[in-house]
C-alpha cells in the first residue's frame, strides 16, 4: 500500500473504533459523550474513507448497519443449544408450588430468585466469533429458527464488535440470548409517521417488532426503531462458568451488549411483593411486559433441578392479568 493508502487505512481503522465507542455510549448506556452532530462527522469521514477504498470496508464497519440487497427467503438455523419455552404461573398460590417444589428439591430453606420484566417482543439468539457479530435468528420452534442476521445489523443497542470493559477477556466464541422489542416512545412515533404517510398502523410493539425483523429487506428494518436486551449466555469455550444468573448477566454488560437494568434478587416473598408493584407499575415502564420472568439464581441449583421437556424447573413466566380494555369488550359482549 503507497503511504496515503496506509494512513486511510490506520484511520479508517480508528474512526470504527472511535464509532462502536459512541454507538455504546449511546444505544447502550444511554449516555453519549458527542452530540450527534459530531457522530454523524465520524461515520461520514468514514464513508468517504471507504468509498476511496472499499476494499478498507470490514463487515463490523458501523457504515455496514444499513443492510444490503434484500433477500429472497430466510435460511433456517439448528439452535446448537434448543432455546427453551416458559411455563407460565398466573397467581400466588401457582408461585408458591413452583417454590416449594424447588426448596423440596433442593433441601434449602430459601431460594434467591432474579426477577426481570418480561419484556413483550421476540426472542433472538446471537452468534459472536472474537468477538465480532457473524449471526443472528429467530427463536423459532425453539430447535430451528430463521437467519435474521442482516436485520439484527440495524440494531443500534446490537454491537457489531464487543467492546470489553475493564479488561474481560473476548471468548472466542459466545451465543448470546435476549430478546427484539419496540420502547413505548418509540412505537408510538413509528405509528404517528405511519398515518401521517398513510399506512397502515401496527397493533402493538410487539407486532411491530416481529414485522420489523422478519422484513425480507434489511433496509426496511433499518428504519424501524428495533431495541435489545440479552438475557442469557449458552456454555461455550471460551465462556466462563458462572455462579449465578447476576454473575451472568453482568458478564454481558461488561462484553459491551445492551442489558435490562430492571432486574433484582428477591427471595418469594420479596418476589410477590414486587409482582404486586409490577402490575401497577407496568404502565410506568418504558416497554410493554405481559408479565415478569422469575429465575432461579444460583447456577448450582438449576444443574440439580435440570428442565422438564422445553421448560426449565428453574425458571417461570409470572404473568400479568390480561390489560383492562380486554375485559371492557368481553363486558360488552356480554351486554349485547
Ligand atoms: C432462558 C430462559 C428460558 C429462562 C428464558 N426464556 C425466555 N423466553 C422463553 C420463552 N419464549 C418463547 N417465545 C415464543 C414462544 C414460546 N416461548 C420467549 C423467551 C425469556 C424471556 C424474557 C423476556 N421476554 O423478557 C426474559 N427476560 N427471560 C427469558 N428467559
């Protein structure tokens, strides 16, 4: 390479850095350190930079978001680990069965449990290889979903290279769980632009997250307000073994991947006093939940409680009362 090639290229190479830095300050910590004026400098000073050379353009380049050629089907992917279903509890006598069941199988006299809202959307799984994003899909039966990869790109919160804090070594391989969801804020400006253009509007976030992602052109997804929260982390070389869903979870914050910071331990009471405010309290939440899902903490005492089929014994779905409005119609059915 000639001399001004080789500075393109080490520059090239500082603005991608410089860029995923700001992207997570951003998308994922909520607290940017320029004003979006000065990032859209950063990636147009890269855009010119790739287009004088395209062969400098890596595919974890954040000019690569914006999806190419849209595809003409989507490539089914065999989850290397099944991504298992929930069973559901609707009431405090259902929670306390699934607690005593599991201190009558473990011989413990309390359980700390990690409760997380449960966040309304659709569950994805992420593959990273040295640390940068080669593959997404859907959850799909929970053994075979789609490849969504080009979709899961557009989302800002998704880094496209993990960014490492405080010095935590990048696993050569790392799947990654969480789920694809549409904030309040933003579903409502994505409807209000819709009538305004005259299209038609979605019924609710979770519809439009789901057409979001499953759009066959990824440019299309990329004009759609899409957000991400991981969950979950599957055992692989590389990856450490984890004490605790805490330990867990932040062991993906530090990887630099977007995580729900609405999440606490609680023992089962804690819990159902905290499902009680959460019923309430879900209108105050800036994404729509049907519910909260309530996990086992410790590591150790999932291996022992294993899963029954799809679902694991250490885990549930503690469900909210369907919305008002829903027993309104009924009322008038009834009425009628
Ligand atoms: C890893 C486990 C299995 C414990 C797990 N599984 C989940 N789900 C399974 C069933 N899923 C599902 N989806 C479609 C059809 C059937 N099941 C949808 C994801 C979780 C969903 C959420 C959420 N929504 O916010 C969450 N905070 N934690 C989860 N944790």
């Amino acid at each position: 390479m000639n001399s001004s090639k080789t500075a393109d290229a080490t520059r090239a190479e500082q603005l991608r850095r410089e860029l995923a830095h700001h992207n997570h300050r951003y998308y994922v910590l909520d607290s940017p350190e320029v004003s979006d004026a000065e990032y859209d400098r950063l990636i147009r000073e890269l855009q010119e930079l790739e287009a004088r050379h395209p062969d400098l353009i890596t595919p974890d380049s954040p000019t690569q978001r914006v999806g190419g050629a849209p595809a003409e089907k989507f490539e089914k992917v065999v989850h290397r680990a099944p991504m298992l279903s929930l069973a559901n509890v609707f009431n405090h006598e259902e929670l306390s069965d699934f607690d005593e069941r599991i201190r009558r199988q473990t011989g413990l006299a309390q359980v700390a449990y990690v409760c997380e809202p449960k966040l309304d959307g659709l569950a994805v799984t992420l593959h990273y290889e040295h640390g940068r994003f080669v593959r997404g899909a859907t959850r799909g039966d929970g053994t075979e979903g789609e490849d969504v990869s080009a979709n899961l790109r557009t989302i800002r919160s998704l880094p496209m290279e993990l960014l490492p804090q405080d010095g935590v070594k990048v696993p050569g391989g790392l799947e990654v769980r969480g789920e694809v969801f549409i904030s309040k804020k933003d579903f409502k400006k994505l409807n209000d632009s819709r009538e305004q253009e005259g299209e038609p509007l979605f019924a609710n976030p979770r519809n439009a997250a789901a057409g979001s992602l499953r759009q066959l052109d990824p440019r299309i997804t990329a004009t759609r307000p899409l957000s991400l929260y991981l969950y979950e982390c599957v055992p692989g070389e590389g990856v450490p073994a984890f004490r605790s869903h805490t330990e867990k979870l932040e062991y993906l914050k530090s990887l630099g991947l977007p995580v729900n910071r609405y999440v606490r331990v609680e023992s089962v009471e804690g819990v159902r006093e905290q499902y009680g405010k959460s019923v309430e309290g879900r209108h105050a939440l800036p994404f729509e939940v049907d519910g909260m899902v309530v996990k086992v903490d410790e590591e150790d005492l999932r291996q022992r409680l294993g899963q029954i089929s799809k679902s694991p014994r250490w885990a549930v779905a503690y469900k909210f009362p369907p919305e008002e409005e829903a027993t309104l119609v009924e009322d008038i059915q009834v009425y009628v």
